[in-house]
C-alpha cells in the first residue's frame, strides 16, 4: 500500500513537473535565472530563442555580453537595483542574439531566495518589444508629419492671405497710378488751358482798349482840338462841346473801372466777400437779364483773403458759363456757414451738360469747371456738380474752417458726382 501511494505521488510529481515544464519552456516570453554578475542559471527556450542560442549553450554565460555596449552599463545599474531591494524593477533597453542582430528588449526582475544555497540570484522576464517600439516610432514619426502637416497648412494659409493681401496692394497701387497718370494729365491740361486762357484775356482787354479806351480818349482829343480851332466861340457851342468831352471822359472812367473790376474788385479787399458778390451779381442782372436770387450769412466774412477769392472766383466762373452755355432764366445763389465750412452753391434752371466731356474734353478751350476745382482744392476745399436732364445744374464749394475762423488743413479732395 505504502508502495502504491508513493508509485502516485511520483507519478503526480512527474505529471506537474511536465506541466511545469511545458509552462516555463513554452511561455511567450523568456524567463532567465541570473546571480549578481549576471551569469545564466537557468533560461527557457524562449529565452534561448530570443538570444538565437542553444539553452545548454547559454548556461553560465554572462547576459550583458548579449547586451548592445552602449546599454552594458545601464543594465549593470538595473541588476543592482534588482538585487538591493525586493522590488521589481523594469526597465528597456537594446539587446543582441548570437548573430548581432539588435532587438528592444522589456526586462522585469525581482530578487529571488534559493533553498539549496545562499546564493543570491534573480528572476528575469524578457519580452520582445521591437515591434512596439517601431509602433511608437512610427506613431511618433507621423504625430509629427502631422504637426509638420499642420504647420504647413498654416504656412500655406499664411502665404495664401500674403498672396491676396499682395494682390490687393498691387490692385490699390495700380489704382493709385492710374489716378495720379490722370490728375498729372489733368495738370498738363490745366497748364496749357491756363496759357490759353491768359492769351484770350490779353488778347480781349487789348482788343477793348483798343476799340473802346483809345476810340474815347481820340474822341476827346478831337473836341479839344475843335474847340481850338473855332473862332469865334459861340458859348453856346461851348459847353455843347464841353458836355460832349465831359461824356466820354466819363465813358472812359467807366470802362477803366468795369477793367478793374473784372481783374480784382476793390470792394472785395475793401468790403468783404458779401458786398462783392451783390456788387457782381446787379451788375451781372443788369447785363444778361437773368434773374438771380442770393442768400448770405453774415458768418461767411471769417473766411481770410484767399478762401474769399476763391469763392468769388468759383461764382464769377459758374455764373459765366450759365449766361454762356446753360440758357438759364433763373438762378439761385447762397453761401452759408455751416458746423465747420463754409458752402458757396450756385442753382440754375438751364440745360444740363456732359461733364466728362467738359472736364476732360483735350480740346476745350475754358478753364471753367476744371480751374473752380484746382482753386478750391488748393486751398483744401470740396468742389461738386451735379447736372441731370430736366433739373439744371448745381455747383458747389466747400472751405473748411477753424474756430478762430482760419484755414484748417485736411486732406485735399475733390468731389465730381451724379455724371449723366
């Protein structure tokens, strides 16, 4: 019987020693029984298969040797670590099979105690981990193409709003040149338009001179002379003649005055830009027959010298052309303060224009329009006409003031609108 039970129990033995045996020399991963130095003990077969060695091979043979010498040293200070505490310790680093072919390795020990000895040795697992480690490379490699991916598109958002920015620039500036090819064109033009002007004018107040001024002084010179020569002087003969001269003296007076007037009037400097105006506008009446109504306020007067000027000029020149071109029968006339300009609009019931054509026309002859607008625009001033068919034509000025009533300086521009 005694027989019988230890013939089971060795036959139980042998039974989970295989077990054991197939347990440990099978596992996924390589189990190694190493002391202090690090010599191989005991090492499964996939231990053995890892390091691409025989098992009796491997017995007493020191694992850092298949460790990559660069990582020797670090798995010398994790042995110690292992075999000063009862802890596990993990750690990865590269190791070599027989043939030296490199692999990443996962090692987990723990101290172990030997009941046959007091040597002290240690339990390791080593797993291969190249794959997971080329895993983490690749997902590293492509978390960063991502980020640079990002960066990229960023970049390309970037330099396509440059590009457009650039674009728009280029558009602005080709803009700007265009503007500034047709204002240098505009002042080529007013500049010959101005030595026109000024010929015509000279060629006129010669011509009036000649025919009016000079015609009237002979005039007198032939009654002085007639006076002389008759004898005896019958007085009533005498102050006929006298009266005769004393007309075209004041003929003469009167065509030297409406002279200078028509260059510069003197109740302009003298009076003010209101009085002038009154003086010009019955004067004008009287001559076209056109009736004219006009509307000021006193505040007008902050204007200095110049701005005045300007605005008589700008009436002078738009009453001109209504009595020339626009076959007007009634025109209003206003200037007025406003928060911080003065405004100068002149109205009319007359035809309207083209005033592309006016303005622009290679071949006109008038400043007109154009030299209003450099007029006001030089002193930093807005000129404006409006002219459609069926509700006549309005110019317009506009002179910013100060407080003090002098000049501010803003940015110059001039305003065309309603083109029809």
């Amino acid at each position: 019987m005694q027989n019988s039970e230890l013939q089971e129990a060795r036959d139980k033995m042998e039974t989970l020693l295989e077990t054991y045996t197939d347990l440990y020399d099978f596992a996924p991963i390589g189990y190694f029984s190493i002391d202090e130095q690090g010599l191989i003990m005991e090492v499964n077969l996939t231990g053995a298969a890892l390091l691409g060695i025989e098992r009796s091979r491997l017995i007493n043979r020191r694992l850092q040797g298949f460790v990559d010498p660069p990582s020797r040293t670090a798995f010398l200070a994790f042995l110690k670590k292992v075999f000063a505490g009862s802890e596990k310790q993990i750690c990865e680093m590269p190791l070599m099979n027989e043939r030296s072919l490199p692999f990443w390795a996962d090692l987990q020990a723990a101290s172990a105690s030997s009941l046959r000895g007091k040597k002290k040795w240690c339990r390791l697992a080593v797993s291969d981990v190249t794959a997971l480690k080329q895993a983490e490379e690749v997902r590293q490699n492509l978390e960063g193409m991502a980020a640079s991916n990002r960066e990229l598109k960023q970049e390309i958002v970037q330099r396509q709003k440059a590009e457009t920015d650039l674009k728009k620039s280029e558009a602005h500036y080709a803009q700007l040149f265009e503007q500034s090819l047709h204002q240098q064109e505009q002042l080529r033009h007013l500049s010959r338009q101005l030595l026109l002007t000024q010929e015509e004018e000279r060629k006129r107040i010669s011509r009036e001179l000649h025919d009016e001024v000079v015609q009237t002084l002979v005039g007198i010179n032939v009654h002085l002379a007639s006076l002389t020569i008759k004898s005896p002087f019958k007085l009533g003969d005498l102050k006929k003649n006298i009266a005769q001269t004393q007309r075209l003296v004041e003929k003469s007076v009167t065509i030297v005055h409406r002279f200078a007037r028509e260059l510069r009037p003197t109740v302009l400097d003298d009076l003010g830009l209101i009085p002038a105006l009154q003086s010009f506008i019955k004067d004008f009446t009287k001559r076209t027959k056109i009736r004219i109504h006009f509307a000021a306020s006193a505040e007008v007067e902050q204007l200095n010298n110049t701005q005045r000027t300007v605005l008589y000029r700008v009436a002078q020149s738009a009453l001109a052309n209504v009595h020339k071109h626009a076959k007007a029968t009634d025109v209003k006339v206003s200037i007025r303060k406003l928060q911080s300009s003065i405004r100068l609009e002149i109205h009319d019931n007359g035809k309207s224009f083209d005033m592309k054509r006016v303005l622009f026309a290679k071949r006109h002859k008038r400043l007109g329009l154009l030299g209003s607008r450099e007029r006001v625009e030089m002193i930093g001033g807005k000129f404006g006409v409006e002219s459609a068919p069926g509700q006549g034509t309005t110019i317009s000025a506009e002179i910013p003031i100060n407080g003090d009533g002098s000049q501010s300086t803003p940015e110059i521009s001039g305003k065309i609108t309603r083109l029809r």
